[in-house]
C-alpha cells in the first residue's frame, strides 16, 4: 500500500515564488532600437524579429536586454525560472556569448584586510517586461529578470555589473549602504588613529 501511495498518490503543490513580480510594457514602435533580442547565435533588434515573424515560433529567444538603461541591469530570460536560475548561477544561457550571475549568497570582503563574511542572498523582485509593436500588425515578446535582492545585513539593493580590465563583473549596490566593506576590527584600528571620516565610506561589517 505504502508503495501504491507513493507512485499514484497526489504530488504536493509547487512553492509559491517568494518574489514580487513588477509588470512593465514597452513599445518599440515609440522606442526604436532599443531592445536586442539574441537567439541562436545572433543578434537582432526587437522590430526586426517583429517585422520578419511568421508564427509563435519565430518570437522564441534565448535572451533580450534594452540598450542605454542607467543602472545597466541583467538581461531577460524567456521565464521566470529561467531568469531566477541564472541569476543564481544555476544555469544560464548556452547561446554563444558570454554570461554573468550573481549568486545566492553576498560577500563582504574587507578592504583592509581582505578578512570576508558570506550571508545568503534573496531575491525580492522580478520584473516581467513585454516589449510590443504594433507595425505591422500586434507582435510581442515577454522577458523577465531579477531588480532587487535583499541581504540581512545591508538590506535590499539590486543588480548590475561593472567591466573591470575587459572583464564584466557582477556587482550588487545597496540602498542605504555603500558599496565598499571593513571589517569591525580595521573600522576600529581606523578610528584609532584619527581616521574615522574614512570609515563613512564603508559599509562596517562583524566577523563570526
């Protein structure tokens, strides 16, 4: 019987997502030339992919990002799974270009020392963005990324990334902190020798 249960029994439910999810619409009829949409190998433009589409099978990508966002943040996946298991580092895109993730955890690594604290880190919003255009008749596409994290030491800040000798890095920026990190025992040794308007400009962290 207990086998028979378990083979044919009712599977528990899926988790609910833990994560807000932000609704947001573009038109690429008033905005043109701002969404790449890369897919098999190539890149394109949104209205190229819009105008060219012959059936729902033409509108599949592996990923889309909008040009020229201040703050640059990730690129969208076709799903929010997908796009939760990237930015984790999961899984990613296997379409030819390189790719980032920022994890499920945030270090902090003193700037002093180099003494570090790993903490977990939780998503806490995704953003679904439909691009639309409506030459030459209705065409859309939904992508959805990760746009804000939350730590239980810095709170909640978001994604982005920064190109460091030719290389693109991974960067979370905080809200109310800054972005560089000492540990409490250089904040102190610091403060010792009269240095503490230094300290403002450093997120001061514990060590365990």
């Amino acid at each position: 019987m207990g086998i028979l249960k378990r083979l044919f029994g009712s599977k528990p439910p899926p988790e609910e997502p833990t994560y807000e999810i932000v609704e947001s619409q573009m038109s690429v009829d008033n905005r043109k030339y701002k969404v790449r949409v890369r897919k098999a190998g190539r890149e394109f433009y949104a209205e190229d992919i819009f105008q060219g589409a012959r059936g729902p099978e033409d509108l599949t990508f592996n990923r889309f990002f909008v040009l020229e966002e201040n703050p640059v943040l990730p690129h969208f996946s076709p799903s929010a799974k997908e796009a939760v298991d990237w930015f984790t580092g999961r899984k990613h895109p296997k379409d030819g270009y390189l790719t980032i993730w920022w994890g499920d955890q945030v270090t902090y690594k003193c700037s002093i020392c180099g003494a570090e604290r790993v903490v977990p880190l939780r998503i806490t919003k995704v953003e679904r963005l439909t691009v639309v255009s409506a030459i030459p008749e209705h065409r859309e596409i939904v992508g959805w990324r990760v746009i804000e994290v939350e730590s239980e030491l810095t709170g909640k800040g978001y994604p982005t990334k920064k190109l460091d000798m030719f290389k693109t890095l991974p960067v979370l920026k905080w809200y109310q902190y800054p972005n560089q990190y000492l540990c409490r025992n250089c904040a102190q040794k610091l403060a010792g020798v009269g240095r503490e308007k230094e300290i403002a400009n450093y997120f001061v962290f514990d060590l365990e």
